[in-house]
C-alpha cells in the first residue's frame, strides 16, 4: 500500500498546484493513474514444480535440482527462493526474480546440491514472494510446490587393506591355524566341492538341486573371533556437516574386511539400533556386515551395558576379542570402564577445527579414565587404515 500512499500523495500536491495555479484539470492526472494503477491486479495464481535429479544421493555426490515457476495471471514483479537445509552444500542460484506480465509467465531455476552428511532430509516448499508494479497492493507471500525428501547415503565401498609385510608375517601363523583347524560341527556355508574334501560332506540334497557338486562346511577349531561394535549415538555429536557415525562405519567395514580375509569369525553389533550379524566366516559374512552397515543408525536408547547382556549368549559361546568404535565424551565413560570383559575402544576424533589440539588433551584425559586400551584416529586427518595398523602394533 505503499504506492496508494504515494500516489495519494501527488494527487493532494497537484490539487494543491491547481487551486494555486489555478489549473483545476491538472489535479486529475495522477487520480487517473492511480485508478490505473488499482485496476492492475498483482501476480496470482502462481504454481511451483520442483524436479530432482535422484532422491537418494551418496555424500560428497551432487544433484541437480530444477524448479519450474508459472504465473497465470496479474503483472508485477515474483521472487523465489529455494532453501535447502544446511547439511548441503549449495553450487548456483537457488532463487530467481523476474517481472510477469502477458507474455512472460515462466522462471526456471537450476542449482546442485552436494550432501556433505549422512541421513534422511526434507527440501521444503519454495518461498514465493509478490509485488504489484506500482505497490497499490500489499506484498503477498507463499509457500508453493511439495515437499521432496533426500535421502543421503555413505560411499560404502569395500574397504580393503594391504597392510605392511610386517602385519601379514606377524599373524600368519596364527591364521595357519585359524584356516587349518579341526573340523567343529558349527554350519559355515555350502560350497563347491574341492579335491580332497571327505564323501560325507557332500550335501546331496543341494547337489541334486543345483546339478553342482557341493558340499557342507563346518567351522574350524581354534578359530580366532572378533565381535565389533559401532556405536550408533555418537550420531547425535559432530556438525551438521559431519556425521561421526559414517566414520564409525568406515573403520567396521575396514576391520571387519581384514579379518574376515584373516580367516577369522566376525561379528558385528550396532548398539543403539540392536542389529546383530552372528560371527562367522564364511563368503556371504562380508555381504551381510556390508549390508547392515549401510542401514545403521541411531533409532533407540541402548548403552553398552545393554548392547552386551543382550548379546550374552553370542559372547559366551564365542568368547570373542571385542573392539568397541564409539566417541569418547564424560558421559560415556562410565559405561567403558564398567565394562568387565578386555574390550578395545577407538575413539573417533571429529574436526573440531581450530579448538581440536584443545579437545585432544580433553581425549588425553578421557582415555585414561576409560581403563581401557583406547585407540585414537583423527577422522578428517587419518586413514582408516591407521586404526588396523594401530590396533597391530605396527604403528603408535
């Protein structure tokens, strides 16, 4: 209403120069325009369609989003903004401005988002502002289009480790026996037959099924277990464009995958959304940490304590070398040193940037209070194969 008021304005000021001048049409000029002016109606009906290259992206990875903005009737000027929510990160203009009028009634707006976090989000409807060519009529504001969720996944990729001629040396006899011990009657998988297998492990009810020479494989005597547990709440710490968690997935994926190719029974627990992979080492082991990993997240409350009386069973039969990945903070630690069972901890260090020589000397100290053997890793800094030769010895 801003221009009424104006216009009002120059109409009193051209009364005023007629009645002086003594000119009585000239006071009728801006009546006129301002009468225009008010018949003109302002932009309406406006619609929003917005289009995403794909609805499920992986983080570090872009998609180009494409916003379709029409206005079927009124003139003036439209402002539309898009806003993203600050887990991505932004590349061109996601807002665009332009005058409508019979004739120009479309706006197309392109821009790329990159996924810097992990999780599920919401692109909520665009902002759509409004204004009249001459502010006769007051601005008007919306909201328009839908509501599109993204859902943003991490690169799981294997991650295999070739580590130094000093760690393979150093376990291979170990792994002898691991690969070589005496046949148990624990199930491992079914596979092929191989020269030199016994007749009576062939599964005759497979092979007649498949056409294939198959046989039953048990697990060896002797063989080495490790249960690893992620820490799914250390979810909630970090930025919004750093997700603890996904780092956490790298060193199990990391761990899980060496030891397997070890010969060894893995096993995995994801605390905080209860999902158990029952250790073994059989081929599919690594498919089905692979794809738990992939889902893992923080759905329930659930502390080590009782990630471990639910597991107690598993714990027994296995006895298994624990490695427990998580983020130290004070109220943590009274769950790790509580723990009565010999358990590896690595401790996941964020980038806290400038503040992070402060915060390692607070993990210097958490560590110790932990009782623990704590393995530290610098995530933004480190490999995660640093953690594997860390955990060896190989390196301090």
């Amino acid at each position: 209403m801003k221009g009424a008021k104006f216009f009002l304005s120059i109409f009193f000021w051209f009364v005023f120069a007629a009645l002086i001048f003594n000119v009585p049409k000239l006071g009728i000029f801006p009546l006129l325009i301002l009468i225009t002016a008010v018949l003109i109606p302002p932009p309406s009906d406006i619609t929003v369609k917005r289009v995403l290259e794909s609805r499920k992206v992986e983080v570090g990875k872009q998609i180009k989003v494409e916003v379709a903005v029409e206005v079927r009737r009124g003139i003036g000027i439209v402002f539309v903004k898009e806003n993203p929510p600050q887990v991505f990160e932004v590349k061109g203009r996601h807002y665009g401005a332009f005058f409508t009028f019979p004739g120009r009634r479309r706006l197309k707006i392109k821009y790329y988002l990159t996924a810097r976090k992990r999780g599920q989000y919401e692109l909520p409807k665009a902002e759509v502002y409004s204004f009249h060519p001459f502010r006769v009529h007051p601005m008007k504001w919306m909201l328009a289009g839908n509501k599109d969720k993204i859902t943003v996944i991490s690169p799981f990729k294997s991650l295999r480790v070739a580590p130094h001629r000093i760690v393979r040396s150093s376990l291979a006899q170990a792994s002898m026996y691991s690969r070589f011990g005496f046949v148990t009657t624990d199930f491992k998988e079914i596979r092929e037959y191989r020269e030199g297998d016994p007749f009576k492990a062939i599964n005759w009810k497979a092979t007649a099924r498949t056409g294939k020479l198959l046989v039953n494989e048990f697990e060896k005597e002797g063989k080495k277990t490790i249960m690893i547990f992620l820490d799914a709440r250390i979810e909630k710490l970090g930025s919004y464009l750093e997700n603890l968690l996904d780092h956490g997935v790298k060193v199990a994926m990391l761990l899980a995958d060496f030891y397997l190719s070890m010969g060894s029974n893995v096993g995995l627990y994801i605390i905080g959304q209860g999902k158990l992979v029952t250790p073994t080492s059989s081929k599919a082991q690594k498919r089905s940490i692979i794809k738990a990993l992939m889902s893992a997240s923080f759905e329930r409350d659930e502390t080590i304590d009782d990630a471990f009386k639910n597991l107690e069973n598993v714990l027994r039969r296995f006895s298994p070398q624990i490695i427990l990945i998580t983020a130290l903070d004070d109220p943590i630690i009274p769950e790790i040193s509580s723990i009565k069972r010999d358990v590896i901890v690595v401790d996941v260090l964020p980038d806290y940037g400038e503040f992070t020589p402060l915060v390692s000397l607070k993990k210097k100290a958490l560590r110790n209070k932990a009782r623990k053997r704590v393995i530290g890793w610098v995530a933004h800094k480190e490999d995660p194969g640093v953690v594997l030769l860390r955990l060896l010895g190989v390196v301090s």
